[in-house]
C-alpha cells in the first residue's frame, strides 16, 4: 500500500514543519519510492519547507558518504550563506537592543553606526562585544565549538581583517571540513575538528542558530538511492560496501533515538525500494533500524501516512 506524495508532503507540512518543529520539536522519516520519483519527493519536500520559512539542505549518497554523519554536516554546512547569516543575526541582535542606523550600511562602517546612535565608537564596539559574548559564547544550547565559530563569524562583520586566510575564512573552512590551521582554531577556542562523535550536536546547533535568526529551523533531506540500490545510480556515483549500508542505519537509527535531544530539525531520507525489499540493503539487516521504523498495529486497507516509514505511490505526481 503507498501513499500520495501530495497527501504525504501536505501531511508533513501541517503535522510536522508549520508548528510541531517551528515551535521546537524535533522529527526524523523515511520515505521509499520508484528510483525515477526520488527527485521528486526532495523537491516536493524542499519546496514545502521553504515554504513554512526553513532551511532546506538537500545531501545525496551518490556524492556525500553519509554513514559519516560528520561528512553529513559538513555537506550542509556547504550550502549555508555564512557570512550573510553571520551579519543578520548581528543585525538582529543589534536591532533589539536600540542600535539603528544599520540600514544600507555595512556592519564595519563603525564610525557613521556610532554617530548614528549618538555613542562614541569605543563605546559602541563594547556594546557589542558584551552583546556577542552574552547571547553567542555563553549559549549552552549550542556547541562549545559551534559557538566559538558563530562569535568570530559575528566579529568578521563588524572588524574584517585584511590578512589572508582572515580568521572567518578559516572558520570556513573548519565548518565544511577542509584542512585549517589548528593553532589558529585553538586561538579562536576551537579545540577539535567536526568529526563523528560531535557531528551531531554541531548540528543541532546550527538548526538552533538559524532558528534564532528568523527562520524556522532547518530541513535535511537526505537522498540514500545509492546506498540502497544494488548498482550505483551512475557511473559516478559513490558505491556502499555492506558495512557502508549499516553504517547508514546507525546513522539514522542515531537520529531518531536523539530527537527529544533536537530542536527546530527535521530529518527525512528518501530512497529506492531497496530500502525494504533487497535482501542485503534493506532495513531489515539492521534490527535496531528496523524494530524504530516498523508498525506494530497496521491497517489492512490503509497505509498510515504518520508512520515512520513509509512507501510512497510512484504512479501519482504532487
């Protein structure tokens, strides 16, 4: 039995992004379909969210390995503005607290900032320093690191340096896993590279950031056609061993026993029917997946459209 993809991404929209995770909540979904409709479902998917005011980032199998969650974040870090981010979080928290005159002008402009708001520049740059150090460094809910990265993103938009690599671009470079100057990190009080054991959380963190910024959260739409098909989609594509495949699960199994930890995010993994039906690939080579997917009491006419998985009808276009 499958399920309409309009009626299954109306669903997740009402039930789930417009205030279930708007407001903080947190869901993680697997969706199977026809290899040809998996495109499809993402852009059905990451039209809704955009939609209901979120972030969507989109990361394929064929291109990311995603049994690392660490190489996950760094594939959404790639698609995040973050220096345009940076300045509207700034912005934001300026606003709030009675600075104007930010309108049309760059955050460096200091000098025509301070005379605007009637405060000596000295001043001003102290404002702000408490500003960022109250409301970023000292924000439990975000990653230490995380934290440590948002501050020097936010103080590259009022003092950008002239050196290169600038301490934001080597920041940049720490967010989407490139190699980077440690020294530098340690100096910025980054003391460790994003890698398994704290991908997660780093990413939580971001959902959060950017929920504070003004959107909704963040959507991740994670495409897994090349870890359940059994050939590659095409000849470029990255091919999963066995243990790739599980690593994906745990991946995923990780995602959903740590949602009441997660705020602001959605997870959702589409894939080809090979997620359920291979006899190598499909969830059910990995129990602890299969026992958190799997409906216990199911209707006989009816798929539930609120399931965990779910399979959706490929004959029918959103």
């Amino acid at each position: 039995m499958g399920i309409v993809l309009s009626e299954w991404s109306d669903l997740v929209r009402r039930e789930y992004l417009s205030e279930f995770v708007a407001s903080g909540g947190a869901a993680v979904k697997l969706a199977v379909a026809a290899p040809e409709d998996v495109p499809r479902v993402l852009d059905s998917l990451e039209q809704v969210s955009r939609t209901e005011g979120f972030v969507a980032a989109r990361v394929s199998a064929a291109k990311t390995r995603v049994h690392s969650v660490d190489r996950i974040f760094h594939a959404v870090a790639r698609q995040i503005e973050w220096d345009e981010t940076a300045d509207r979080y700034l912005r934001r928290l300026l606003g709030e607290h009675g600075v104007v005159g930010l309108e049309g002008r760059g955050l460096h402009e200091m000098d025509a900032i301070a005379d605007a708001n009637g405060r000596l520049k000295s001043d001003l740059y102290a404002e702000i320093s408490r500003l960022i150090s109250h409301r970023v460094l000292e924000n439990r809910a975000l990653a230490r690191e995380f934290r440590a990265a948002v501050a020097m993103l936010c103080w590259s938009r009022i003092n950008p340096q002239n050196v290169s690599p600038s301490d934001a671009e080597i920041v940049h470079q720490w967010l989407v896993g490139e190699r980077c100057s440690m020294a530098t990190l340690k100096r910025m009080q980054i003391y460790q590279r994003i890698a398994r054991h704290n991908a997660r959380w780093v990413l939580v963190s971001l959902a959060r950031w950017l929920h504070e910024i003004g959107h909704a959260g963040l959507v991740l739409l994670l495409d897994l056609s090349a870890v359940a098909a059994v050939s590659p989609p095409d000849a470029e594509s990255l091919r999963y061993t066995r243990m790739g495949v599980l690593d994906t699960y745990e991946v995923l199994r990780q995602f959903i026993d740590e949602t009441d930890e997660m705020e602001h995010l959605m997870v959702v993994a589409v894939a080809g029917p090979g997620l359920l039906e291979d006899p190598r690939r499909s969830v059910d080579n990995y129990t602890a997946l299969k026992m958190r997917t799997s409906d216990e009491v199911r209707d006989r006419s009816r798929a539930n459209p609120l399931a965990a998985l779910v399979r959706l009808d490929a004959g029918v276009k959103p």
